[in-house]
C-alpha cells in the first residue's frame, strides 16, 4: 500500500505547470474583489508589516484608486473598506512584497494533471521588482504597471495561446544542465524562454513593431522566469495538497515577520515562528545584513519544489559568488536530501551522483533530523524597500515542529 507521503510525492515529481497566459489579476484569480489587495506571506496586520510591504500595499491602494495617500490606506484598512490578503491563499505568491491588485497582471499557470491554477505578478521591466516585488511605488513605477496592463500583456497572453503554453518543469529541468539553480540564478532560462516564444510571436496575429516590441522586452528584463518559477511552484505544491496523513511541505512563505508553512494532510492551515535572517552579502558597502529584512516573500515556494536552495550544486557560478565551492553545493544537496521523501527525476543535477534534486521536503524528517532547508533568495531592506543583496536563510525549525503538533 502506498503511504501518504510517498502519494503527495509522486503528485509533486509528477507536476507539470504549464504557462497559458497573462492578463489582469481581478479576471485571473478565482474570488479576486476589486477591494483586495495581495501580499506574500502567512497573515499579518498592516501596522506590524515590514516597510515594502507596507509601501506596497499604499502604493497599490493608490494604483486602484482605493486610497490618495499612506494615511487614507491606513485608515481604510482599518475600516475594512481596503482589504488584504495572503497570496498563497488565493494561489498566487511572488517574489519580495508579492503585492498583487485587481488590476495588476499576473501570470497564469496551470498544473495540466490536476488543474490546479497558479499565479503571480511578472518582473516589471526596467522598474525591476517595482511594487510587486520590492513595495516601491514612484510615478514611475505606476505608469510602468500601466504599460505592462496595456501594451505587454494582452500581446504576451496572445503569444502564450498561440505556443500552446509553455512546459515549465520541462523549461526549468533544461535550464538545471545549463548552470541555473532556479530560484537565484536564471541566466540561461531566462534565454531558453525567449526562444521558445520567437516562432510562435512570429505566427501571432500582431505587427512587426508590436512583435519586436514584446520579445525586446521580455530580453530586457533579467530574471523574467523567477516569476514564472513561483507560479508554477504555488500550482506544483497545491497539486500535492490535501492527501491526509501526509506530512509533505507544500508552501514556504515569509512576511517579515512571520515565516509559514502548509503540509499537504493540514491542507490550507498555516504554521508559523518569526522570519528567520538572512547570511550573505550586500550589493553595496553603505547597506549591511542589519538593514536587512527577515525573509519577506513567496519565492520559498521554489524551495519546496525542489530547486534553489535543494538543487545547489547545479549552480557553480552562484557558489562561487556567495564564496562556496562545487563541492559545497554537492554538500548542500546531500543534506538536502535527508529531509525530502525522495528525489525528481526531471530536475538532473549532473553533479550528483543520485542524478535527481531531493524532492518532497518532509515536515517529520525536518524534525527528525533536526535540519530545516537551506533557502536561497534576495535581500531586501526592512525600511526602504528594494533588493540590496543575496544570500540564504533557513526555514525555522517550528514551524515544522507546529505543524506535526
């Protein structure tokens, strides 16, 4: 008889999100309300987020119209007329801030065995991670959301169709061989993307100039398939949720503050202990760690999919820069793997002597063995919002230790 795990397992390994599409936040996601605003995270009140959340969401309240000022946010939060949510509760989570509002695009994805959506903001172009991301808000950024409404996604959805969608496990096992963990480093997905979207821009229903005007675009923004990457790990996970019994980890999310995580025999239910902090290096001498937020952001999800910080050693380039060796990435993964309930086939990692990356991270053998995952991502200021660096953390030991209670 097949255990619980190994069933949730085998839906993880088996996952194939596929990208159909992009268009607005409030017509994608099921139970959107145009009063919504999305952050990433387990729940948290407004006046204990962090500054890019709390930027964000002000920033968004003013994109929709809801709010004039931070002050008129605040105050219609706390009337209940602006209200806010978890991303990951409405199938959706990205990078940073994970800010999302109804008029926002998203990316759509969909995992084709059972149909679960996944969603989440794209990369805003020159702005980088803007307001989606990193909770900054300019005129600038907004009449960048605007452009990306208006001219980027409804051509990008057409081109989308017209390719069928594009298989993103299959992207992002091709994308493992090429140097790309997934999660920090998308350097040559990034280009496998792009090419995979040029014959069919070219049989698209869309003039030379729009046609030249997306796919330059989509070649300007570094990184486009991160947030690809965290819609297809939210539609992944949630594949494998609801198997009773089972104790496979199936969304890792921080606000800040608080860092949770669901198991897929507890379905919905958050388990949390307070945001663990980052190690690793600033971009700049003027910024430190101590400037750093707590981890902030639902890109942990690629985590629990089995890449990133469980599929190190694929990356020498990004051990290097963080002062690692190939050989502590193969490390990194041997550890890995003694909290996952197996390995995925897909993702080959050919500096493994297993092949696969560790897959399936286990709530009970994190306990068991007193290891919790090793998670890579972006540093972002706790004040100012923005990514001033890149490093690690690791998940907190009770939330785990919660969620099997």
């Amino acid at each position: 008889m097949i255990s619980a795990d190994q069933t949730a397992l085998q839906r993880l390994i088996e996952a194939r999100p596929r990208l159909i599409g992009c268009g607005p936040a409030g017509k994608l996601i099921p139970g959107f309300r145009k009063n919504l605003i999305l952050h990433s995270g387990p729940p948290v009140a407004y006046r204990d987020m962090r500054g890019p959340h709390r930027m964000g969401i002000a920033g968004a309240a003013r994109f929709e119209g809801l709010a004039r000022d931070d002050a008129e946010t605040a105050a219609k939060i706390e009337s209940g007329e602006i209200e806010l949510g978890c991303a990951n509760d409405f199938h959706s989570g990205g990078p940073g801030a994970g800010i999302t509002s109804y008029s926002m695009t998203v990316l759509a994805v969909r995992e084709e065995n059972s149909g679960t959506p996944g969603f989440a903001a794209p990369i805003e172009g020159e702005q980088g991670g803007g307001l989606g991301g990193w909770g900054v808000c300019t005129p600038a950024v907004l009449t960048n959301l605007k452009f990306i409404a208006d001219f980027i996604a409804p051509r990008l959805d057409l081109v989308l169709k017209q390719a069928g969608g594009i298989d993103v496990a299959e992207l992002f096992a091709a994308g493992l061989l090429m140097g790309d963990e997934e999660h920090t480093r998308q350097t040559a997905t990034d280009k496998l993307f792009i090419s995979k979207l040029i014959e069919p821009a070219l049989a698209a229903d869309l003039s030379d100039a729009d046609r030249l005007a997306l796919l330059s675009w989509l070649n300007s923004c570094r990184r486009f398939v991160h947030h690809v990457g965290c819609a297809s790990a939210v539609a992944a996970l949630k594949s494998a949720s609801g198997i009773t019994g089972s104790t496979l980890v199936t969304a890792m999310c921080g606000n800040g503050c608080e860092f949770g995580i669901k198991i897929s025999g507890r379905g919905e239910e958050w388990f949390t202990a307070p945001a663990p902090t980052f190690s690793g290096r600033c971009f700049s001498p003027t910024d430190s760690l101590t400037d750093a937020a707590p981890w902030l952001g639902d890109s942990s999800n690629v985590e629990a999919w089995g890449l990133g910080g469980l599929a190190a050693a694929a990356s020498p380039a990004l051990l290097r820069e963080r002062g690692e060796t190939p050989d502590d990435g193969i490390r990194q993964c041997a550890e890995m793997a003694t909290i996952c309930l197996g390995r995925n086939p897909r993702f080959v990692i050919p500096q493994l002597p297993e092949g696969g990356a560790p897959a399936g991270i286990s709530a009970e053998l994190a306990v068991a063995h007193r290891t919790t995952p090793k998670m890579h991502g972006g540093i972002l200021s706790r004040t100012t919002g923005g990514q001033i660096g890149v490093g690690w953390a690791r998940t907190p030991p009770a939330c785990f230790e919660r969620a099997l209670g």
